[in-house]
C-alpha cells in the first residue's frame, strides 16, 4: 500500500498541536495556582518548538502512520511531549491543585476537539468548485477530521486512572492516601501497563472516544 504523505503532512498538523498545547495547558494551570517553575524554564508557551520532543512528537507517530499504512491495519496514533515540569512545594494546597494542574492537559485535548469540530463543520459544508481534484476546502477537511480524531483519543487515555498518566495523577490525589500510595507504585511501569492493555484491548478507547465524537458533533450539529 503507497504511503500518502499529503495526509500524513495533515495528520501531523493537529497531532503537533494536540501534543504541544496539552503539554502547555498544565505548565498555565500551575502557574496559574502560583507554581512558576514552568515560565522560569521556558515551557509557559503554545509554540510548539518548546514542547516538540523528536522521539515521542515527531518520530513515534509518523513510525505509527508508516507502520498501519504499509499493513493495512488500523490506525493507531500514540506519541508525547516533553512533560512541562511543575514544584508541588509552591501550591497553596498541593493535592487539589495537583490534580487541577493535571486535569488541564485533557481539558485542553476537549477544547480543541471542539474548534476543530466546528471548522469540520463549516468546511463539510463548503461546495467543491475544482470536482474530484485536491483542493484547499478538502485539505481543511481532512485535517479538522483528524483534530477531533486525535484530540479526543489523547483526552481519553490521558484520563485512564494508571500513572504516569494525568488520570493517574488525579486518581492518586482524589483516592485515600494509603490507595494513593499503592497506585503510585504502577508508575515506574505504568507505560508498559498501558501498551499491554492497548495491545490485548482491554483499554476501550475507540469505543469511548467514537461516543465522544459523535456527541461533541450531534451537539455542534444544533448551532451550524
């Protein structure tokens, strides 16, 4: 199967975006509830150039594309940024504000779920006038149809309760402190955890992330 790069070029475009600006909104999160760390290093910015790590960014999904396009086997998008540092020493109350700080990720990965929705249907509703050839209206479609693709599927398993995951993080500062304790011991493996339950599909990801997208779009359906 030919790898189609044009697509690719558009997936990349929303995934940067998605990576970067989840990445972003807990460095602004934390300086919001008086932690600095972040501006003083530079990450309290939505340029991508700040957060792009080669590896997880760059490298990991585009070897994912390849991967799916050259099988034939369905497209599965994984990758990261480089975590925005934060000093729990600096918040007023380090458990609620942990988890705030690291709810803002998946907040960030909803919100732009929506803009790219509501560009998908603005765009889905424009009139080709060049026929069946490739033009900047169908550009914009595929793109926005991967924004909310992505956006969504990063929000949900960034909310899954496994460290190093934020959902992790928010189930540790939420649960009793001896839970919490037990929990935090997943988070040296608890990438391989994830995989391997990726990999055996335990995790329902598409499944919840489709009903997601269905909603977010029936609900957009009601304005445009």
């Amino acid at each position: 199967m030919e790898l189609d790069f044009t697509v690719l070029l558009l997936m990349l475009v929303p995934l940067v975006f998605a990576i970067t600006i989840h990445e972003a909104a807990h460095g602004y999160m934390a300086y919001w509830l008086g932690d600095n760390t972040a501006k003083l290093q530079g990450r309290l910015s939505l340029s991508p150039i700040r957060h792009i790590d080669p590896i997880g960014t760059i490298a990991v999904p585009l070897g994912l594309f390849v991967l799916s396009t050259l099988t034939g086997s369905g497209l599965f998008l994984f990758g990261w940024a480089k975590p925005v540092p934060f000093d729990p020493r600096k918040f007023k109350n380090p458990r609620k504000d942990i988890a705030l700080t690291a709810f803002a990720g998946p907040a960030s990965n909803f919100i732009q779920a929506f803009l790219w929705a509501i560009v998908l249907i603005i765009v889905s509703g424009m009139e080709s006038t060049y026929g069946d050839e490739p033009t900047l209206t169908k550009g914009l479609q595929i793109m926005a149809q991967y924004g909310v693709l992505i956006n969504v599927f990063l929000m949900v398993l960034n909310l899954m309760p496994i460290p190093p995951l934020d959902g992790g993080k928010i189930a540790m500062m939420l649960l009793p402190y001896n839970l919490a304790k037990q929990l935090e011991k997943v988070e040296p493996y608890g990438l391989w955890v994830i995989i391997g339950l990726l990999y055996l599909g335990l995790l329902p990801l598409s499944l919840i992330s489709g009903m997601i997208v269905k909603l977010i779009l029936s609900i957009l359906g009601i304005f445009f």
